[in-house]
C-alpha cells in the first residue's frame, strides 16, 4: 500500500543525539511515517499508527 505523505509534519526524538536519528510523523490519519533524518529526500517507513504504539511501548520497555 503506498501512502501519501503530503502536510506530514516530521519531529526528531528529544532524545536524539548527534545527527544520527530518525524523524517521525505522526499527524496523518491512517499513517505513521518513519525516515532517516540525514536523508529528508531519501525512503520513508510506513506503519500504522497502532504498529506503531507498540513499538514504542516496548522500546521504552528496553
């Protein structure tokens, strides 16, 4: 399934450190958008939104 990102507003972690992260984008209905943020241009990760709850619960967990 391809996903228009179009109005997707990306974020860094506060976590972040360096140059080495990733944006996130979250304001789409349906879609939580993933990239690497030296590549702004470059491929983007799609999942959905509830996916994407669950990694982030479990990464907290680590």
């Amino acid at each position: 399934m391809v996903h228009h990102l179009t109005g997707a507003t990306w974020r860094k972690s506060t976590r972040s450190a360096g140059g080495e992260c990733v944006e996130v984008a979250d304001n789409l209905p349906g879609v939580v958008g993933v990239r690497d943020s030296k590549d702004a241009t470059g491929p983007v990760l799609t999942f959905a939104p509830a996916a994407w709850r669950r990694f982030v619960a479990h990464a907290k967990l680590s």
